[in-house]
C-alpha cells in the first residue's frame, strides 16, 4: 500500500521537496516537513526489511501460544526486528539533521541553525560556519552514540 508512495519521495530530488513543500507549506513548517519526507522512505525500507526477514516459525509459535494481533506486535515482531530498526535510525539521523539544516538555509527559517549558517556565510563569518559544523557534528555523533548505548543494552536484555 505505501510502498509506490516511498519509491516516490525516494526518487524525488531534494531541492524539488523543497520547492513544492515552501510554496505549499511556507517556510516555518518546510523543513520538518521535508525531513520526515526524506528520511520516511528509510526508516519504511528497513522496517518492511527487518519484518520479511523475520523467521516465520518464530510468529507462527507465539500466534499458537497467545494470538492477539497487539500482543503479538509488541512481544514477537518488535523484539525481532529493532536492531534493523536501530540501525536505520542511525542512518536516518545523520540524513535527517543534513536535510533539516539545508532545508532551513534555502527556506531562510528564522532561529535556526541553517539561517545562522546563511548570516555567517553572508557576513563572511567562516569562523561562524565552521563553528556551527563542528556544533552538528558533536550532535550527530552524541545522537549515535547514545543509539548504539541503546541497541548494545536491548540486544544483552
């Protein structure tokens, strides 16, 4: 059912999404808008991956034991496939704050890290654009590793 729509927010090019969602949306909602739009298809494949992968015995032994669709989402599918999920939240991550930030440089959103990036590119502040990089990389990289922390835990519970 999603899936023709994934393969079309995949290939599009990010400037189109960009450029649609402004005119549509105006630039205060246009760079979340366009994340969840870029990263959705990610997080969509390794979902739709981690659950095909998931050994049908598995499934088949809990819906004999206990078969409520809940239970078994919560007790049997999730438990199998968040590692995949985990990992494609890594990916998404790093995707997601690249886009957000290009997304409020284009669209101009005020208070944000991509219009301070545009300032200080304009005021020929490089000090300023190196310093707001090096501040999304920090970030990135706290984000995965407290990600990592979490998947190492889940995996040893």
């Amino acid at each position: 059912f999603l899936s023709p729509m994934m393969t079309l927010l995949r290939t599009l090019p990010v400037i189109s999404v960009i450029v649609v969602v402004l005119v549509i949306a105006g630039f205060s909602l246009t760079p979340y808008v366009v994340t969840f739009a870029i990263i959705m298809p990610v997080l969509y494949q390794a979902t739709a991956d981690a659950v095909e992968a998931t050994d049908q015995a598995y499934v088949d032994v809990f819906v004999l034991e206990s078969g409520s669709l809940g239970q078994r989402l919560l007790k049997c599918h999730l438990p199998l496939i968040i590692v995949s999920l985990s990992t494609a939240a890594l990916h998404a991550i790093g995707l997601g704050i690249k886009v957000l930030v290009m997304t409020e440089y284009l669209s101009q959103t005020p208070d944000s890290v991509g219009y301070a990036l545009f300032r200080a590119k304009t005021d020929l502040r490089y000090d300023r654009v190196f310093a707001w990089t090096l501040v999304l990389v920090i970030l990135v990289l706290v984000i995965e590793w407290m990600v990592t922390i979490a998947k190492k835990r889940h995996s040893t519970s």
